[in-house]
C-alpha cells in the first residue's frame, strides 16, 4: 500500500510540469496559419517555388511536429495513454475541421488528405502496432489506391505506424510523377514523419516548449 502511494504520487509530480507548462497545437495557431496562406502568393514569377507553397510545406510540418511530439511525450512518460489519445483526438478536430469555401479551402483540403494518414498512424501506434512488413503492404496498398479510398488508408497508416516505431520508409517507394496517387501521397507523408521523428529524437517537455 505505501508503494502503490509512492508510486502515485511519484506519477503525479511527473505529469505535473506538463499541465502547467506544455502548449499541445490549438485553434488559435491553426487560424494563425490560415489568415497567413491566405495573404500568401501562390502563383510566384515562375522561377522558383511560390512563397505560398513554401508556407504549405511548413504548414504541414507544423502539424506533424505537433502530433508526433504527443506521441514522444506518451513514450517519455510526461502524459498518460488517455492523455495522448485525447490530445491527439483534439488536434485531429481542428486540423480535420470546415475550412474556407473557396480557393484557399481547397488547398487547405489537401493538406487534410496528408493527414489523415498521420493521424491514422498514430491512433495504430498508440494503440501498439508498431511493427509491419512495409514491402507487402507497399505492395497492397499500389493496387487499392484506385479502388478502396479506406482499405488505401488502413494500408498505408500500419506502414505509418511501423515508421513512427522506427522503421525504415518510405523514400524508394515513392513515385516522382506529377499524378500521384491517394497512396503516393500518403506515402511522402509516412515519409515526412520518419523524418520528423528523427528530429524529436531528443525532444522532452520544457516549459513552454511548442
């Protein structure tokens, strides 16, 4: 009985800095984002990329950094499972919610596309899919992209998993052609997030931290 208190209240003190001090990705930051793509120019001189686009990358990064780093604060045991599944449950509203009817909307919707498949890979992982044979499932996935949209996704999040867990994925697998598939694209983005993940190596709460 004085372990089993020790221990809570050891896990207290633990959690604690996080409730105080860790800003998880909200609305305000995500409406930072959109009034600033939407003074952005996405059309450019033609000579190099449009400043809009280059905004849309990092756009996108921003998000997967945020997610993931609920996953690294899970695995560092600063929040608790429920936690990370609740937190990542509201980032996944903001980010999968209404966005604007009109031009900016629709480029704002394929970033939404992107992340389903990080949001997908992460509810695996959290859930302890961790591993996958990424070969075989590349595989799959290139024959369902065109016929099962859900299937596509299911396929190319237990990849997302396995890669969040460390495996290797996904540059060779994926297409350089200006028609991508759903999968090709969601492949580039298992791809940004093996590469995320290596920059969170040492990434722990700090006050403040974002």
């Amino acid at each position: 009985m004085v372990h089993e208190m020790a221990r809570k209240k050891s896990e207290a003190k633990k959690e604690e800095p996080m409730k105080l001090f860790y800003i998880f990705y909200n609305q305000e930051r995500w409406d930072n984002w959109l009034v600033s793509l939407a003074d952005a120019d996405f059309e450019g001189d033609g000579e190099e990329m449009p400043e809009g686009f280059r905004m849309l990358e990092n756009f996108s990064e921003d998000i997967t950094l945020a997610v993931l780093k609920i996953i690294k604060l899970w695995q560092n045991e600063r929040i608790t499972l429920e936690d990370a599944e609740q937190k990542l449950a509201e980032v996944e509203a903001i980010v999968m919610g209404p966005v604007p009817e009109d031009e900016l909307g629709e480029i704002v919707g394929s970033v939404q596309i992107a992340m389903m498949v990080v949001f997908a890979s992460c509810r695996n992982f959290l859930a302890g899919a961790t591993e996958a044979d990424i070969k075989a499932l590349v595989k799959e996935g290139k024959k369902a992209a065109d016929k099962d949209p859900e299937e596509t996704l299911r396929i190319a999040a237990e990849i997302g998993s396995a890669v969040i867990g460390g495996a290797a994925c996904c540059a060779r697998y994926v297409k350089d052609t200006d028609d991508p598939t759903i999968f090709d694209e969601w492949l580039a983005a298992v791809e940004k997030m093996g590469e995320a993940m290596k920059s969170l190596k040492k990434f722990d709460e700090e006050v403040g931290e974002t």
